[in-house]
C-alpha cells in the first residue's frame, strides 16, 4: 500500500514537469537569458574588472598581495583603465575550484565584468578555461603555474602574466649545474606543480651536464615532519638540492633542513617560492644562503623596481613580493588592451592583449609570447640578512 | 642503518606529542561516549598561545610560560565543551556540535592572527642539534621524548595509584553507582574533559617548533589523534599510549621505508588494526586502565 | 562486558536518525503530494525567471543534494554515520568527465556510468566497512574516503593534483551540446527527481523497514531471522551508486573535476546537511544542502571568507534548536511522545 502511494506520489509530478519543460522550451525563443549561452562584453562607461583571489585560507596571504599590487597600479593611474574608470569587484577564490569555479561564474554572469585577474590555484584556473571561453571573456591569470594552462590547454582568452612551473624550474638548471660540486638531490611536494618544476629543472639541469643524485617527491600537504626525506638526502652522498615547496611546506623543510644540520654541509637551490613573502618571515635565519631561481626579487636593483617598491611600501606598510608584481603587470596589460579596444570587451579586448607589446614592470621588461605566457628574464637570488631582516638578494641574471 | 635510527627516534618524538593530544580526546570517549571533533581546535589554540607568547624564540621561561597559558585556555575550552555537550543526548548530535564548535573556533584563530604561515622557534637554549648514529639530531625533538615518558609515568601513577583515577575509572565504569556513592559525577566529567583540553593545547605548544601554526592544522592533527585513539582503543589510556607510538613510528619509519605510499600508511594502518581487532589494540571500553 | 561499538539500548540505540519515523510516514501522504507538485513545479520553472549564475548554482545545489541523500540513506536511514560518501561521489564525477572526454558526452551514459562505477567502489570497500559499527564505522569510512581523495591526488592518469578538465559539453539522445545553463539544470533537475524518487521508494517499502530496524534495536532484528550484516552491505553499495550518480551530475554542470571535490570537507558538509535538514526524512537534508553549498559558496565571498564560522554557528544552532532538523519542525505538531530525547 504504502509503495503504491509512493510510486504515484513519484509519477504524478511527471506530467507537469513534461508540460512545463514543453512550454518553457516554447518560450525559450524569447527566452530568460539562463536559456541561451552568454557571450560578449559590454562597452561604454566604466570598465568592470573581477578580481578573483583567495581571501580566505591558506592561500590568502598571496591573495593580499595580488589585491595590492592591482590596486597599486590603479591608484598610480588615477583609477583607470584604458582611459576609463575601473571599478574592481573582488571574489573569493577559496582553496581550489570547489569555491573558485562558482566565484568566477558570479564574477563573469552575474556582475558582468568585462575581465577577471587573479587565480592563484591551477586546479582553478584549469577547470575555468572552457568557461571564460565559451563566455568569450578573458581571463588573466595571474599565478597559477601549471604547465597546461597555456600548453595543452591554451585558450584565446586565458592570457598569463606570472610564470609556468617548467620555465621557473628551467631557469636554475644551467647554473646548478656549474656551481654543484657532485650529484644534486631533487625533492618537491608531490603535486602538479612540484612534478612539473622538477621535470623542467631536470631537463635543463642534465643537458648542462648535471648528475642527479636521487629524486623524491614527499606528500602534498601531508607532510609535516621531513626527516626520512631528509636523512635520505644525507646518504646519497649528494653535494647540492634542488627543493620546490611552497607556503606552510616551504618554512617546515627549510627550518628542518637546518635544524638537521644539512644547511652546512649541503647547499639548498630552489624556486623562487621556497623563500618567497611571508614564507621567508616565518623562516628567518634558517633560509640564510638558500639560493632560488625566480623572475623577480623585491631587491632587484633597476630603477624602475626602486620606484615601485618604494610606492608600495608606501602605501601597503611592507615590501612587495613577486604575487604583488603578477597582479601589477596584469593592470598595466589590461589598460593597454582596454586603451586599444576603447573599453570593450570580448573577442577585441582578448586580442587586443595579444598586441600589447612589452610591458615596462618592476621585475624587467617583458612581452607574451605565442604561449600568452610571459617571456621574462629569470634571476637568481640568494637569501641574505639585511639590517636584521631576511631579503631575497639578487647575485645575477639566469639566461 | 644509521638512516632508521634515527627515523625512529623521529616517531617517537612525534608519539610523544600525539599521546598528550590524543590522550584527553580517548578519555572524553571513553567516560562520556562523545567524540570531541573540536580537540584539533583546542590544539590549534594552544599553537597560537605559543605564536602570541613565545613566536619569536625569546627564553625558556617565555616558552614554560606559554605552555601554561595554553593549558589554561585548553582547560576553559574544554569546561565550556563539557557544558554544551551534556545538553544534548544523541551522539551524532553532540559530535556535530563540537564539529561546529571547532569549526568558530578555527575561524576566530583565523580571525586573530591572520592566514599566514606562522612560525615558533625552540626555546633559545635547546634550539641547537646534537650528534646521534652521526646526524645532527635536535635537541628539543629529544625533549619532547623525554616529556612523553614523563607524561606516561604521571598518568600512570594518577589513573592507577591515586583516589581521584580510582574515581575516574569508577565513573566510566558504573557511572549510576557512583552517583549513588554521593561523589558528583558531573564534576568529574567535566574535569576530564577540561584536563585532556588542557594537554592538547599544552601539547599545541610543545608541537609548535616543530608543526608551527597555521589554518587547517586543525584537521590534519584532529584526524591523527582520530586514528591513534581508534587503534588503540576508545576510551583506554594505554590504547593512546601505545596508538600513539605506533602512529608515530609509522610515519617516521614508514616514511624511510616506503616514501611511494607515505600518503596511504596511517590509513592503512588503521585499517589493518580494525580489521583484526575492531575494538583496538587495547580496548577498555567499560574501564580507564593506565 | 560492552562492545565498543554496539548501542545498548532504545535511548543509546537512537544514536543516529531520527527524522518522521515509519509508522507515521504512510498516512501525511496524501497531504505531501501536492506541495511535492508545487515544489517540482517551481524548481522547473526556475529557468525561466532566474539568471544563468543563480541557475548555475542551483544545478549545483541539485547534483550535491543526490550525495546527501546518499549519506542521509546510510545514516538516517539506515544508522550508519558516514564520512566516506564523498569518495563514491568523486570515482561518479571522474568517471563521467573520463567518459565525457574519451568515450561519449551522452548525458545519460555518463551518470549510468557514474552510478555502475560508484556502486562498484562500495562494494569493494564497503565489506571492509560494514564489519563495524558506531565511531569505528565512522573512522573506517573517514579512512576510505581520505585514501580515494589521497589517490586521485597523486594519481596522473586522472590529472593528479591538476583534476581533469575540458570536459565537452553534455548531449541528450544524440542531440547538440547543451551549453546553455539552463538546459543542463533541467537535465540534473530530471535525474535527481529520478533518483529521489528511487530513494524514497526503497525507503518506505519493506527492504526500508528492514534498514530501519539495523538501526533501531539490531539484536532484535537478528533474533527474528534477519541478516543484518546483509542488509547494510547492499545499503552501503545502494548508496554508494546513488553518490556515483550525483557525481555524475556535478560533472555534467561543471565539466571539470578536481581532487577537492572528495574528501573529507565535502563528506563533513553532506553530514552536516544531514543533521541540518533531519536525518531519515530524506527531503529535510535535500534543503540542508540547499542551505550549506550556499553558505560555503555565495555567503562565504561577502563575508571575506568566512563562511565556515557561519557553517559552524549553524551548527550548534541547529543542535540546541531544531533537534530533528528542519524536517523535525513539520512533525512538531503531531506530538509524539517517544521520549527520544
């Protein structure tokens, strides 16, 4: 008895669903815009642009930071734009696409922005390829690393102004290779982005002739005790590392692999993101003499770099870190291609970024190349000790 | 071989740690028969106690300092924890609750000291390492060994040797008859559940120069002295002990021997052990033995 | 000398659901169907009215809703609480958006496969499970659905850390892409009214009843002939393939999977669902899931991120105040004096 009722209570809505489904698919022709595919951007008064960025969680340091360093650049420009007014609507990307993906869909359907900057987590900026795609809106990606975003799953509308994880790791390996006195020991977290800067480094690191001594990749965001790992590096007889961690990570395996008492008998090379922003802070006197590879240092020593650390510590209270210049450089992309398309959006607006020529940044010129990667010089630092605090120091040049 | 020694003297100063936190976690189980899914919180807090008190490596005394603080904090977290859960009965609902409850609490922490990666040095003068099996080992990791047997010893002769353990044991085993013997049960729970607080934010504290402080620390230390209490045995102090060192020299030792499936280990630990034995290694359900 | 793990008696034995129970279920019936009708009605014709991200969000909501009530079936249902159902829900997700990317974008095909794929991976696993009860049945699944995500993580073949995107837009019986947000909610909309139904069916007939009495007083059910071991192993794989299936549609909306969407964070907020919206009452968490994919989604971002703290305080809201979820507040006025707390 009660299972018949149950199978009617479940076929009763059938009809109705059916007839509303006809109805509606009837009325789709004039329909609600949730019915057809959204498309284009909007052109005339202010410029809308999405700020999508952690402000929450483990990532929201770097989030801080990229807000600073867009905001900078607006401020420096009175607030605009491609000769118009901006107006800047944030959204919380979150730890990954599960918060990500639904805040850039608000960002693009929702607030109808005409670009989005951000993106800090490569899941993320992976996953909303197709979407800023399909929604022809361009994406400007201002950290995420992963190799594909602009490899395998290039788009015309997803253009990126901070680095790829096989380039970073790439620029070291020529340089380790002459400077390490035997076999190097590669150690990363095990994600896509410790694999792909290890695969780059390796491969620019043996073709300069380098020997690797032993390769690990230890637990992402599992790992808090790195002695095994460490002790491992010790008997393989290895003369140098070469480490890729970032945030919480990173300050665990320096801070151990000091107070394990390889920092003196084994130099430690890295990306830049081992030593880089509140990570070095929270380091301190362990980092001392880490040397990593990254396209910008907050004492690069050109006078373009003086200027704007000079601004931003003004304004902002503390140095800037490389996530303040990705998101500074994706302003000043954007107010060139705005400039050219006169604030519209769309397919112009995402090939106009394709003809923006080079941008005049702190960390050195640089271009897009045919990836809508950055082409940039790569330099290699050394953390020092300056006035009692540790800065990233730049020794030279990484060709 | 030098390797493993020193791995495994690695696992035990990480069992020493996860015994302190785990310890209260079993107890609260075993006398009240709630699972308090905000003790990661309650570790949490007494990390950034440590990060407010001692952060930037000063003295000794700032770092015995902190630990109390923490301690206190831990005590008061956990007396207030005891109170809402005794007003609830079902046990999905009072789990939930201090789910939620850990859930502010991380947020708050979140809220205070910012998302950033914080840091907290050894006290300055065990900040050195030494030379053991022919590696420089950290003194304070050997610290924290020697404060884990310490830890052990006490609870031992408190559980088994004094008239309060007496009443402890009394109380998880026959709660009605005790009440009945005219010792106020409620004072007892809620003194345990703030003691076992107090000592996971003590234990908050001593893990800081060694996991730091930072949002979603809670969890992953919540979901360690999860596994380390479920293998040992709800409830039983020796089941934490030994959970405890267990867990720990499988991470450590695990990790030297199989680095593939480091990811996979506690879990299929875990695993393993409830397979064979479903109420842990040393189960003490209706008795706190030390 | 107490198990562990075995509830003693009628008070310890309500450790978990306690949502409309059976024997008042059969009579509200009737007045249920028409507001089941409004209900259906409405979300139908939310296309219609609402925008594409407010749809976008509420074919979320839908394809989350179908891993609740794969939970609430375990734990309400059946008193198994659970924090591994997310694991099934990811193998349905990646399996649809491996499908989608290598063999077909049929809709359909996909969430059959979600749901096949789903069904086998608690049958594999749940063995393990089932072999317990109470906090070590919780820690076992937590331990299943922590090494699924640990998998999928390292994992290259299904995108490791990176997931699996570019996903092709889904297709129905041959048809053209379905790119417009509104289409592909009807679609979810369909399937999880399908598979709601399914759930509700199972749970009011008699292999419902049998579930219900696992979980009230097991030792009875034993005494009188039952199997209980049986009964919630093919609970866990029904489950489990009701998980694979709102997989499946999660992949159909988004297009992309990553490793973040299983694990424990996702399985601590379907439970929590379950107790916001009345474990057992199966429509109840269907809202609770509604309430907390908004909060931890669209609330979190205006107030910088803190969502959780409001997830929490809900929470302990709801545990003081709605002891039976939501759910619970439409039994209010039949006073049914069970004592149960």
């Amino acid at each position: 008895m009660g299972v018949l009722s149950a199978i009617a209570r479940t076929l009763r809505p059938a009809p109705a669903v059916a007839a509303l489904t006809a109805g509606a698919l009837a009325l789709s022709a004039c329909g609600g815009s949730s019915l057809d595919q959204s498309g284009g951007g909007e052109s005339g008064g202010p410029v809308k642009i999405g700020l999508l960025i952690p402000l929450s969680g483990v990532y929201a340091p770097l989030g801080q930071d990229m807000r600073d360093g867009f905001t900078l650049y607006l401020d420096q420009h009175g607030g605009k734009l491609g000769g118009r007014e901006a107006e800047v609507v944030s959204a919380d990307e979150g730890e990954g696409p599960q918060t990500g993906v639904p805040a850039a869909q608000k960002l693009v359907s929702q607030d109808r922005t005409t670009a989005v900057v951000g993106v800090v987590n490569s899941a993320t900026a992976l996953g909303l390829r197709d979407f800023f795609t399909e929604s022809k809106q361009p994406l400007l990606v201002a950290n995420a690393g992963a190799d594909a975003i602009t490899a395998g799953r290039k788009s015309d509308y997803v253009w990126r102004t901070s680095f790829a994880n096989g380039k970073v790791g790439a620029a070291l390996g020529p340089a380790v290779a002459k400077e390490a006195e035997g076999g190097v020991y590669l150690i990363a977290a095990d994600y896509a982005a410790g694999r792909e800067m290890v695969a780059g480094f390796r491969k620019a690191f043996e073709a300069a002739g380098g020997k690797v001594a032993g390769e690990k990749y230890t637990p992402f965001g599992k790992t808090q005790d790195y002695q095994p790992y460490l002790s491992a590096i010790r008997s393989s007889g290895a003369k140098a590392v070469y480490a890729f961690y970032a945030g919480a990570e990173a300050v665990s395996f320096v801070k151990q692999y000091k107070q394990f008492g390889l920092s003196d008998e084994i130099d430690l090379y890295g990306t830049g993101f081992l030593t880089e922003g509140d990570v070095l802070k929270a380091q301190g006197q362990a980092a001392v003499g880490t040397k990593t590879s990254l396209h910008y240092s907050a004492e690069l020593d050109t006078p373009r770099n003086k200027e704007f650390v000079a601004a931003y510590q003004k304004a902002f209270n503390e140095p800037p870190t490389v996530y303040s210049v990705q998101a500074y450089d994706a302003a000043a992309a954007l107010d060139k291609a705005l400039a050219k398309t006169k604030g519209a959006g769309g397919q112009k607006l995402a090939e106009a970024l394709g003809e923006v020529g080079p941008i005049d940044s702190p960390r050195g010129s640089w271009t897009f190349d045919a990836a809508h990667d950055a082409q940039q010089k790569y330099y290699l630092r050394e953390v020092r000790s300056s006035g009692g605090t540790m800065v990233n120091a730049v020794v030279s040049e990484l060709s | 071989m030098d390797t493993y020694l020193v791995s495994v003297l690695n696992g035990l100063s990480m069992g020493s740690l996860l015994f302190a936190i785990a310890l209260g976690l079993s107890l609260v189980f075993g006398m009240m028969d709630v699972l308090n899914l905000a003790h990661g919180a309650v570790y949490l807090a007494g990390a950034y106690v440590a990060v407010a008190l001692a952060g930037d490596g000063t003295g000794l005394m700032a770092f015995v300092l902190a630990v109390l603080a923490a301690a206190v904090v831990g005590a008061l977290l956990g007396g207030a924890l005891a109170g809402l859960t005794r007003t609830t009965r079902r046990h999905l609902d009072q789990a939930l609750l201090t789910l939620g409850v850990a859930l502010v609490v991380a947020e708050l922490l979140s809220l205070a000291f910012g998302d950033d990666v914080r840091s907290i040095a050894a006290p300055a003068p065990v900040d050195d390492g030494v030379k053991i099996f022919g590696a420089t080992y950290p003194v304070y990791r050997l610290l924290v060994i020697g404060f884990g047997i310490v830890l052990a010893v006490a609870v031992y002769l408190l559980i088994e040797r004094s008239a309060l353990g007496s009443v402890i044991r009394a109380t998880v085993s026959d709660r009605a008859m005790v009440s009945a013997l005219g010792i106020n049960t409620g004072r007892v729970l809620v003194g345990v559940f703030a003691a076992g607080a107090a000592l996971a934010a003590a234990g908050g504290v001593l893990a800081g120069p060694i996991l730091g402080a930072q949002p979603g620390l809670d969890e992953k230390v919540l979901l360690l002295a999860l596994v380390v209490v479920v293998i040992g045995g709800l409830g039983s102090v020796r089941g934490a002990l030994l959970g405890a060192v267990l867990i720990g020299q499988v991470q450590a030792v695990g990790t030297t021997l199989l680095p593939e499936f480091a990811s996979f280990l506690i879990f299929a630990a875990m695993a393993v052990v409830l397979l064979l034995r479903p109420a842990g290694l040393l189960p003490a359900r209706s008795a706190v033995h030390a | 000398m107490k198990a562990v793990d075995a509830p003693a008696g009628p008070d310890t034995a309500r450790m978990t659901a306690n949502g409309p129970d059976e024997p008042a279920g059969i009579r509200p019936h009737r007045a249920r169907i028409p507001v089941a009708l409004a209900v259906l009605a409405v979300l139908a014709a939310a296309p219609l009215v609402l925008g594409p991200f407010p749809i976008t969000t509420m074919a979320r909501i839908l394809a989350f809703a179908v891993l609740v009530l794969s939970v609430d079936l375990l734990t309400g249902v059946t008193g198994l609480p659970t924090l591994g159902q997310a694991a099934y829900f990811g193998v349905g997700a990646y399996t649809a958006v491996l499908v989608g990317l290598h063999i077909t974008s049929d809709a359909l095909v996909q969430v059959i496969a979600g749901l096949a794929m789903g069904l086998a991976a608690a049958g594999l696993t749940g063995w393990v499970a089932v072999r317990a009860r109470g906090i070590v049945f919780l820690m076992l699944t937590l331990a299943i659905g922590e090494s699924v995500h640990q998998l999928a993580d390292t994992w290259s073949a299904v995108g490791g850390s990176n997931g699996l995107s570019g996903m092709p837009p889904i297709t129905l019986f041959g048809g053209s892409p379905l790119l417009a947000p509104g289409l592909v909610y009807w679609w979810v909309l369909v399937v999880a009214v399908a598979v709601f139904a399914g759930v509700a069916l199972v749970a009011r007939s008699p292999y419902g009843r049998t579930l219900r009495g696992v979980r009230d007083n097991e030792s009875r059910m034993r005494a009188l002939g039952y199997r209980p071991a049986l009964a919630r192993y093919s609970v866990f794989c029904l489950a489990g393939a009701v998980a694979g299936a709102g997989g499946a549609l999660w992949a159909a909306q988004a297009r992309f999977v990553s490793p973040g969407d299983m694990g424990f964070d996702v399985a601590a907020l379907a439970l929590l669902s379950v107790v916001i919206g009345g474990a057992g009452s199966l429509w109840g968490p269907c809202l609770g899931a509604a309430l907390v994919l908004l909060v931890r989604d669209n609330l979190s971002g205006y107030i910088g991120g803190h969502g959780p703290l409001v997830l929490g305080l809900m929470f302990v809201i709801v545990v003081f105040v709605l002891p039976r979820g939501v759910a619970g507040l439409t039994g209010l006025q039949r006073a049914r004096g069970k004592g149960a707390r």
